[in-house]
C-alpha cells in the first residue's frame, strides 16, 4: 500500500485536533462526525430537510468566486482570498474560459468525483454554476445563489503537507484545496488524475458526515493520508454513507423502497433465468466500475423488490449477506454479520406473505426454494432486519432469484419417465382426490388437486413421449377401454 505523509485535515470545527487521528475508532467500523447517525448527517439543505437516518439526501456544489474570503486550516480567525479558479485555469487550461466553469478542463474532475459518490450511495450531487462572495463557510445553500457545497481554494502549506480541508455536514459542508499542491499531487495525470479525484471524494466524504479512518490491513479512503492506489470510495467508506444515506435505491423516482408501492422493479423472470441485485463488492475493495451495492442501512430499513412472471414457474430466492473482515482503529469487524437479515416473498397485492425465510444466523445465506407461483402477475421481495429497537449497522447484501418451469414439459407424464401410459393412470387413480402441490404428482393442471380434469389431460396425451413422438401403444380410447375393464373386473371378483 503507498502512503505519503500528505495529510488530509479534518473540518476547522476540530481544527485543534485535527491530526489526532492514530486511533478514531467507533463501534461501526467507519467513524460518524457527530458520533451518531442524525448527528452527521445533513440536515438542512437548498433542497429542504433532509429525513432521518438512512434517507437519501439532494446536495447542490459549486465554485466560489475568486477572492472570495477563505479560512485557513491551522488558525480558523485568519483568512485569504481564493485563488482557486485562477491556479487551476493556470495548470490544466482554461478552456474557451468565461464564466461557464463547466467548459474547463478541470471541470471534469469534479464532476467525476461527485458522481461517483452519486453512483454509489442516497447521495445526489448537481452542479449549481452560481456562488457569490460570501465568506467560504458561511451561509446555507440556495438554488440559483450559492451551492451546499461551496469548493474555493488557497495556499496552504507549500506542495506537500496538507492537500485539502472540509467542513463538516453539519457546520455546512465546504471544502477547500491546498492550490499549492497544484505543483504537485493535485496535478499529476496518472490514471485519469487519481490523485486529485480522490482528494475530492475524501474530503466530500467529510462533508456527507463521516471522520477520519484508520485500518491497518485494508485501504479506505477516509484515512488521514492520501493513497492512490485504489480510486475512489472503499467498502469501509461506503457503509458509512450508506449508514447515513441509504443505498442508490432509496432515492428512485417515486421516493423510499420500504412497500410494496414503491418497490425497485427488477424486471421479468422468465423460466430458465435469473435476476440478481447487490453483485459488486465481496470484499474490502470497490472497484472503480462497481456499483451494484445494496445495503439495509439500520433498524427501521427495509427493502422491497418486484419481478413479474408471465407462465407458471418454480421460485428460487437466495438472501446473501455481503462483506469483509479488518481492522479500523484497531479494532477488528466483520461486516458479514453486522446484521441478522431475512427475506420474505408476497403476492400481487404485496400484502399477503406467501413464504419467508429467517432461521439462520446473522452472515449466513437464507432461501425460499421451489416454490410455485402458478398464477402469472408482479410478485414482490422483502429484505429486512431484524425487528427491534436497537440501534443496528448497515449490512450489504446480494439477492438473487431463479425460476424454472411449472408445468411440466410433458403433460400427462404423472410419473416423469418420458412416456404418457398406464403407469401415469395408476398414479392419477392412487392419488385422485388428494391435495398436492401445484403441478406435482398426478396434478397437471395446477390447482393442487388431482381430479378428473387431470385424467382428461392423460387421456388427451396418451401415447406421447419426451421427445415429441407417440409411443407404440394402444390408442387413447383403447386403453381407457382395457383401464375400465381391469376395473370392473376387479370389482366382480371382490
């Protein structure tokens, strides 16, 4: 792993501490600024209020005008003019320059960085081109005044040192660059300028709410020095985020997944398919193009899904917790079992419970297997925690559903050996009247009973085969003849 000892300050409210970070720990792994969920979090943005824990939040960022006033990290009384468009124009270009700042060469930088936090979490960052002369770290966000994140810069320490500062989200979320370091690190071009959209998403992680990190065997992007040997946000990284913000999914068009109303669709599942959700992310790197995560976020999460089939299938559906085990702040964590998930299946009206699954330990997989769902329509899953008022983690997971077909590839076939004949009459006799499950035994027609709808499809079939010919064997008619006769004379002799 490649440290330097460039440091990462932590928002002037804790500038006296700023880095005392050796041993920030927290019982969660990731370290919250306020100590607390709703401590952290944004609360009130240009947007509006923000929810509680686990609700998605709209933030707005933008550039402060050039000598604007901007606070200096080791003594927060002192102050210097920002000088942050005018270095960075000096260094990548200034494009066809103007007032539109998004035709910068830089722009693109930013852009990356809060779009990738976007990709990844409730979080949804937009551009807002207007700022004003406001003191840097001063003021709320305004629609078509200033963003919630107002991004300035100044000369801080020389090239090395310090890269960059951020508020935290409660004392309003700005974030200003060392434009020193645009001689140095900020600059440099190796793989699509890694170190200055790191730098980015780490202190924008400061503003979401978390703390400094500090893990002796895995690499987050929230420690205090910079690595670039990874880009962007980290497993650790994420649940935290995830913690205050929710996952992708809780900021779909219609609002919260947490009812059946309001489900994130995963599509058709068509027999002999799968769907899956919650792929990326077995470990404790995230790769660059990952972001497939889903996560219950705390004790009032829940999430729901919803798939429709078109013909009669056989249900599968697997609950995989997802997660890694390290150090932060010397402290070990597994975050397989940081939550006792479990997993329930409801009909089309996503009121009526038609399985679940929650008898296994927390980091174990739970299933609902071969279950028929013999009617077509919208069918819905839910994952939840557990039940209870304790505060919980955020626990990642996988879901994944397969079907196969119901009905049965060869009707008539009772007994499943290829061929329709008397061996399927003798089973539809024995079992005739009895209840069994859909499609199974002598029921297919699918109503869970076997009757004489089922001996008609016999009848009709009689002489088939797997393959798609007819059997050398006596016409239906015949047969149902020679069935009566045994009958009968059975009778006779009793």
């Amino acid at each position: 792993m490649h440290r330097t000892d460039r440091q990462f300050v932590r928002p002037l409210r804790l500038a006296a501490v700023a880095l005392a970070i050796a041993g920030s720990t927290s019982a969660y792994g990731f370290v919250p600024a306020g100590g607390t969920d709703d401590a952290s979090r944004w609360q009130l943005t240009a947007a509006g209020t923000t929810g509680q824990s686990g609700d998605p939040v709209r933030l707005t960022w933008s550039f402060v005008p050039d000598g604007t006033l901007v606070r200096r990290p080791e003594n927060t009384a002192n102050t210097a003019p920002s000088d942050f468009i005018a270095t960075f124009d000096a260094t990548f270009g200034a494009g066809p320059g103007g007032s539109d700042l998004t035709q910068r060469p830089w722009f693109t930088y930013f852009q990356q960085a809060f779009d990738r936090w976007s990709a990844l979490s409730g979080v949804t960052y937009t551009y807002e081109s207007h700022d004003s002369t406001l003191t840097h770290g001063a003021g709320v966000g305004l629609t078509n005044i200033r963003g919630d994140v107002r991004i300035g810069g100044i000369g801080m320490d020389g090239i090395g040192g310090t890269l960059a500062y951020n508020y935290f989200a409660t004392d309003g979320g700005d974030m200003a660059i060392d434009t020193d370091d645009l001689a140095g690190l900020l600059a440099d071009s190796s793989n699509n300028y890694r170190g200055l959209r790191n730098v980015i998403m780490h202190e924008a992680g400061h503003g979401l709410g978390l703390d400094h990190s500090s893990s002796g065997d895995a690499n987050f992007l929230l420690e205090a020095s910079i690595d670039t040997s990874f880009d962007g946000p980290q497993h650790d990284d994420l649940r935290g985020i995830h913690w205050l913000y929710g996952d992708v999914f809780e900021k779909a068009p219609a609002g919260r997944n947490e009812t059946a109303a309001l489900a994130t669709p995963l599509g058709a599942l068509q027999a002999g398919s799968m769907l899956a959700i919650g792929t990326s992310g077995s470990g404790s790197a995230i790769g660059p193009n990952e972001t497939d995560f889903v996560s219950i976020s705390n004790e009032s999460d829940l999430d729901f899904f919803s798939f429709t089939v078109n013909t009669p299938v056989s249900l599968d559906l697997s609950l995989t917790p997802r997660g890694a085990s390290y150090n932060q702040g010397g402290t070990p964590f597994n975050t397989l079992t940081t939550s006792d998930l479990s997993l329930a299946l409801f009909a089309s009206d996503g009121v009526t419970l038609l399985a679940d699954s929650a008898s296994n330990p927390a980091g174990v997989v739970e299933s609902i297997t071969d279950f028929a769902l013999t009617q077509p329509g919208t069918y819905y899953a839910r994952v939840r925690g557990p039940v209870t008022t304790a505060e919980q983690v955020v626990q990642f997971y996988r879901l994944d559903l397969a079907a196969t077909d119901l009905i049965p590839a060869l009707l008539g076939d009772f007994n499943a050996d290829g061929v329709v004949d008397a061996g399927d009459y003798t089973l539809w006799r024995d079992e005739s009247g009895s209840s069994v499950s859909p499609y199974s035994g002598a029921d297919h027609t699918g109503d869970g009973q076997v009757t004489a709808a089922d001996y008609s499809l016999w009848q009709a079939h009689y002489g088939e085969t797997l393959g798609g010919g007819a059997a050398s064997v006596p016409e239906p008619a015949a047969a149902w003849l020679l069935a009566t006769l045994a009958i009968g004379c059975g009778r006779l002799r009793r």
